[in-house]
C-alpha cells in the first residue's frame, strides 16, 4: 500500500502479507533453527532415531540427516533452504548432513545475537566469510595423509560412517564398503577416481545383516526368461544386446494379402527362420550366456533354451553398461555384427532365489569394473536403514581415496578449528572480530552435541577437549563411553577432509543467504494449496519431532 496525494494505492494484490526488518528476520532465523533442532538429537555414534509418517501412512525410521529432511513435509520458504544444505552435502560428501544443518543453525543463532546488539547483516556475512577462509586454511593444516592401499585405516572412515546404524557389529559391513570401493577405483594421472555408481547394491529381507556379501561382478533382479534354460554356467562366454529378438515390425503400415493356406504357412516358415538365423548368430559367436535389454519372442526363447544358453531380457539400460564394466562384454546394438572378440567372461552365472523372487548372479569376473553388494536384514526397515548407512559409507571412503586426506573425528576438528579462530579473530578487529568469534562459538555445537546426544555433561566435555587441544593435542576428541578427552587417530574415528569443509560452506551460504533477507512478501494462499502465509513466519511442519 502507497499513498499518492492522500490516495491509497494498491500495489500488491490483496491479502498479500508483508514482514519487514527485523521482524521478517528473526521470523526466518527461528523457522531455519527449529530445523537444526529437529535433527540435532541424532547427531553421532549415540544419536537418537526419527520415525517420519507420511501423508499415506508409510513409516521411515532412520537417523540420516537428510532423509528426515527431505520426509518432513516443510513448508517454510527459509527453512526449506535448510533442507537443500542438507542434499547438497549428500550429494558432494554422502556423509555429514546432520553435521552441516547443525552449524548453520548454530551460526543462525550467533548472528541473532549479533543483530540484537544492532550489527549490521552485512557486516557479519563478512566476518563469517573469512572466518570461513580461514577454517579451510586450517583444515588442510591439521589434515592427514592416507592413501588407497591403507585398507586398516579406510576400514575405520567406514566404521565411523556407520556408526549409530542400528545395534549390529559394522565390522563386516565396512570390509564389504571397502572392497567395493577398491575394486572400481581407477587411477588416471596421478588421480583416483571413486564413482560410486558402479556399486549395484541389492537389498533384500531375510537373515542378518551379516549375511550382506560382496559380488565380484553384478547381480541383475530378474530371472531367466525360460524354465527350460540351464540355472547355472561355469565359464560364461557374455553377450549383451540392445536389440529383440522378435520379427521387426515395418515402420509404415504395410498390408500382405494371403490368398492359400500354402502362403501363410510360408509367411509364419519366413517367421521362424528369421528367428532361427538371429538365434545361430548367438550361438555361432561361443555366447552361453545373453543379457538382452529388449524383448525376446517366445520361439527364440525355445530356440536358446535348445542350445543351452541362459538368457535374461529386459535388463535396465544401467545394468547393461554395469555388466559390461563387470565382465568387459561390449554391447551390441546389432545383432548381425556379433562376434567372439564381443564377449565378456564371468566364471560363473547362476539363477538363486533370495527371499521370494528370483535373481541372476554373474560373479568371478576378472578385474571387475562393477560390482554387487547384496544386503540382508531382519525386517524392512532394518534393510532401509542399512542401505542409507553403506550408501554414506561408500561415499565417504570414495572421496577419502579422491582426496587423500582425512580428519580426526570425536569434535576434534571442530574444537581446533574454534580454538585457531578465537587467536584469528583479534587480527582482523573491527566488528567483523565479533562475527569471527560467534562462528568459533558456533563450532563447538558439534562436540556439545555429541556429548549431549551420548548422556554426558556438555560444558565438562567442552573444558576437556579445549584443555587437550590448548596443550597442543590437536588430534584429541571425545570418547563417548567416558566422556573424556581421547587421540581419535588411535581410537579409529576418522572422517573425510571434503565433509568439513562442504559442511563449512553450505552452513555459511545458507546462513547468509537468510541473513540478506529483510522483507517477505507473502502471496496469499490459494484455496487448493496448503496453510496460509508460510512466508510470514509460520512454522514448518514437523517441528514437533523434538
């Protein structure tokens, strides 16, 4: 609304709500921060879980940051952006979800403070910008050297991911995430590339976790298109299609007129020995095994049986270049042109039921490229959770074998990189320095968490790890079941170098993006949309889980 001359003029629709200054901040810090706080209990090896229903009544119950994020049905805009902090640190790291949230709702929290004493937003962005700076410096200071060979210490950056997984021993689970990232690592001058999706992973319920296996070369979730195929081949000689063997069908429309028995009994001959000639094709090329990602006619079907080949269609465009990777079968997209020089080789293929259904394994490949992880569990959600547990996993010693670096873990990091910032703070001076030192305040959300979360004193915990760090102990962090200051190095908690320093970066971005915010226009609901007015103020839904 403006006034013109004593004339009221409208120059937002009607019913549009406004909120400006300070209120419209300290409306977004608030809804940005219940966030934090909906997932902070589940920070850590002793974190609590979430059990999320959706609107169609499906239960999830999991402790992994981003998934509780992305299940809760949010609707305010500034605390949506928290859960976008969230996918980008699962999609760059995999890992430290809960650890990015967290501290952007801590950095929230200091800059409120900040406001209150009438600082100007812009210059705490400034001062949380290099202080920002600053922590990455830090960061490659206090980082260490791990290479891919050192299978002891990968095995501990898996064993840190997947604790709080569930009550299972992880020892086995991290072997298998290990193995799988070794075996489809490559190297390129003088760099590792870890691309995760090459690891199939299968789950399935039935048994226990630690019937969970690794299979050199891939598992296709599909059965054998005819009972009458061999179940199992020794030696298998791998031909891949991406072609039916079907009669093809014209693509204009043709008309054949049959005017005797004789000429249709011909016609379906015709029929039949196409699909003989494209059947010998496969035969004559030593193939014993074929993976066809389209269709295959019921009488080819007859015909492969005949000759002892297993054949699967349908296979996923995913799998086909997955089994190429595994088996180094190149895949053909015409069948005419197959030959021997094509083929890709397992040392064994077989049909097995898991659980009810049927599944081809192709395993024994030499030097696969791909692989399988098969994932059991006592119940559904037990396998879910699991999943999203190996997933994190995978990717943390992924990028740990990229990066060649790692971190102390235990709240180590993050107690030193506070401790530097309180020294740093006073060298840049002006109001800036209180900024620099509301994010070294802010860090310590991490260790206090952990603490909180483990049923141990949070300010004890803190005056612990701060004496152990300010006697030069960098490497020390909090061991959970005494509380007490501990070598993270020698009690085998280890994380990724690229989680702290995405997690610093995603925290700051949000935290001055909702900073830079002084007014939001609300436009007014539509009836078939959900409540009213997110935009001013209202609190998003799922704040309750706490």
């Amino acid at each position: 609304m403006a006034q013109l001359g004593g004339m009221p003029i409208l120059v937002l629709k009607e019913g549009t709500e406004r909120r400006r200054g300070k209120d419209a901040q300290s409306g977004n810090i608030m809804a940005a921060k219940a966030v934090a706080e909906a997932v902070r209990t589940t920070l850590g090896p002793k974190g609590m879980d979430k059990m999320i229903v959706d609107s169609l009544g499906d239960v999830t119950v999991t402790n992994d940051g981003v998934t509780i994020l992305k299940e809760m049905d949010i609707e305010h805009p500034a605390a949506k952006m928290m859960v976008e902090v969230a996918k980008t640190q699962d999609d760059e790291v995999g890992d430290g979800t809960t650890t990015a949230v967290v501290l952007a709702g801590a950095l929230l929290k200091g800059a409120e403070e900040l406001l209150n004493q009438d600082i100007h937003p812009t210059t705490i962005s400034k001062g949380f910008r290099l202080a920002a700076k600053e922590v990455k410096k830090v960061i490659k200071e206090i980082a260490e050297d791990i290479s891919k060979d050192d299978k002891d210490l990968l095995k501990k950056m898996a064993l840190t991911s997947l604790a709080g997984r569930g009550t299972e021993d992880h020892e086995k689970t991290a072997d298998l995430c290990v193995d799988a990232v070794l075996a489809i690592a490559e190297e390129s001058n003088d760099e590792i590339i870890a691309d995760i999706d090459l690891i199939s992973v299968i789950k399935k319920v039935g048994g226990r976790i630690d019937d969970s296996k690794l299979i050199n070369g891939m598992i296709i979730d599909k059965e054998r298109v005819n009972y009458r195929m061999p179940e199992k081949i020794e030696n298998a000689k791998i031909a891949l299609l991406n072609d039916s063997i079907e009669v093809k069908k014209t693509e204009f429309s043709a008309e054949i007129q049959i005017k005797s028995p004789e000429q249709m009994q011909a016609f379906l001959d015709e029929e039949e020995k196409i699909l003989k000639k494209m059947v010998d094709k496969i035969v004559s090329s030593g193939a014993n095994v074929l993976f066809c990602q389209k269709g295959i006619d019921d009488l080819a079907q007859y015909y492969l049986a005949k000759n002892g080949i297993l054949a699967v269609r349908r296979v996923k465009k995913s799998d086909m270049d997955k089994l190429s990777k595994a088996t180094g079968a190149k895949i053909i997209t015409k069948l005419d042109d197959i030959t021997e020089d094509d083929l890709g080789y397992a040392g064994l293929v077989e049909e097995r039921k898991i659980g009810d259904d049927k599944m081809v394994f192709v395993e024994d490949c030499k030097n696969p490229k791909a692989v399988s992880l098969l994932l059991k569990g006592g119940s559904e959600h037990v396998v879910d959770e699991l999943e999203r547990g190996i997933h994190d996993a995978l990717r943390v010693v992924g990028i740990t074998i990229e990066d060649k670096k790692f971190l102390p873990g235990g709240g180590a990091t993050e107690i030193e990189l506070s401790l530097r910032l309180k020294d740093y703070a006073p060298s840049v001076g002006g109001r800036e320095q209180l900024a620099i030192e509301e994010f070294a305040k802010a860090l310590e959300v991490i260790p206090r968490t952990l603490a909180e979360n483990a049923g141990l004193d949070p300010i004890d915990a803190l005056v612990e790890l701060r004496k152990a760090h300010q006697e030069g102990k960098k490497t020390y962090g909090l061991d959970l079941d005494t509380g007490k200051a501990k070598d993270m190095l020698e009690a085998g908690v280890i994380e990724p170098i690229r989680g702290k320093s995405q997690a610093v970066s995603s925290a700051i971005e949000v935290t001055n993006m909702i900073l830079s915010i002084d007014d939001v226009i609300a436009a007014k609901a539509s009836s078939t949309g959900g409540g009213a007015g997110p935009g001013a103020g209202g609190m998003p839904s799922g704040e309750e889980e706490e």
